[in-house]
C-alpha cells in the first residue's frame, strides 16, 4: 500500500472539523495510517470503545489525554515527511494460494 491522495485528503477533512468526510475517505482503507484515522475519526466523535480497536489495528497507544489538534498534525508530519508514493504498512489477512486438488507428482 501507498500513500494516496485520499490520506490526504481525510486529514484535509478532519483540519476542517469534517468528520463525516473524512470517516467516509478511511472506511475505504486498508492501511495502518489509515486506521489511525479511522481511530482519530471515531475518538473524536466521542466513540473511544470502537477507537480503541482502530488504534490497536494501526499499533499507535490510545489516549485522550492528546488534543485532536497536536495528533491531526502528528499525523501530517507523517505525511509531510513520507513522499508521495512511499510504503505504507499494510495490515490484514494474508491470502494463501488456492491449493491444487489430488495428488502432486514430482517430474524428474
């Protein structure tokens, strides 16, 4: 995964006190930045039971004892300091390959 726009874009949203946008924007992914976000998102909306899950899913420490404001440009720093295009860690179930029914037979 990448950093995209649209990470910029749901901070964008949340700098203007626009939940709703940018909770919209990180529902559609699947990144630990992202779920930082969604965290952020769902903390700020006063929700910390469903916060907590999307902190841990992005391996940032929940607390409230931060300002939405000093994390929101916590976050931009990331951002900032990542170039567009770089990897971001992504998170989730691996897929394994479909497995081949029957026997397998070595051709030597």
């Amino acid at each position: 995964m990448t950093i995209s726009p649209a990470h910029r874009h749901a901070l964008a949203h949340l700098r203007r006190r626009e939940w709703d946008k940018a909770h919209k924007i990180v529902m559609g992914l699947r990144d630990k930045l992202a779920f930082r976000l969604h965290g952020l998102v769902h903390r700020i909306e006063g929700d910390s039971e469903n916060a907590r899950y999307w902190y841990g899913r992005a391996g940032v420490q929940f607390s409230k004892s931060r300002t939405f404001e000093s994390e929101i440009e916590e976050i931009a720093k990331v951002l900032t300091n990542r170039p567009r295009g770089a990897a971001a860690t992504r998170t989730g179930t691996r897929r394994s390959r479909p497995r081949r029914s029957g026997s397998r037979r070595s051709r030597a």
